[in-house]
C-alpha cells in the first residue's frame, strides 16, 4: 500500500466500514459500526493511527522504529503506524485487520450481530 488509494481501498474492504471527514478536511477516518479503528492524513500520507491491544503496543513500539504512540490519541490503545518505515507492509496489513478485530469485539452485541448479517 504505496499510497492512500490503496490504503483506502484496503480499509474500506472489511464488512461494515465507513469513512468520514470529522475533525477536518484531510484526516480520513475508517468506522466499523460507527467506532473509529483508522485514522489517516491523505495529503502526508506519513501514518495511520491503529487500534492496539496495550500490551501489543508496547512490543511493537520496542521492535520497530515505525511504530510509535498514537499521534493525538490515547497512548495506550492506540499506535502511529508510518508507512516509509522499517514496518513491512504485511505487518501494516496485520496492524489494521487487528485495529478492525479489536473495535468489533468492543462492539455491542446487537451491532456484532447486525454486522454479521451484512
């Protein structure tokens, strides 16, 4: 995922995600069920923000360069992922399917349940 189109086509291919705009005009947000689980500036294209398991985040933080706390976000749960890094980009793609898992097991039951029938 070399640029945001890619990166947005790939976010938008798991079941339930929308994107809005809600803090300004370049900071794409990606929503599962209406909770966040991506956030990205598509004029830098420099990182994401991902969802993240506290303890994962730690790890991740220590192993790569790329990977740092969550840029205006909670430091514990959330991680700034940079695209031009030491972070492959099958690790990217594990970092926002788990960012994806993590709001889903968070969500109501009867949004789980409304997801499931899409």
């Amino acid at each position: 995922m070399n640029n945001i189109e890619d990166f947005r086509e790939y976010c938008l291919s798991f079941k339930g995600v929308t994107e809005k705009f809600p803090f300004d005009e370049t900071t794409l947000v990606f929503y599962v069920m209406n909770k966040m689980f991506c956030l990205v500036d598509i004029e830098t294209f420099e990182f994401c923000n991902l969802k993240c398991d506290p303890d994962q985040a730690e790890e991740l933080r220590a192993e790569h360069n790329g990977i740092k706390p969550g840029y205006h976000m909670s430091k514990k749960h959330w991680n700034s992922v940079y695209f031009n890094s030491d972070v492959s980009p099958k690790l990217l793609q594990e970092l926002v399917v788990n960012s994806y898992d993590l709001v889903v097991k968070g969500l109501t039951k009867k949004d789980q349940t409304v997801l499931k029938e899409m």
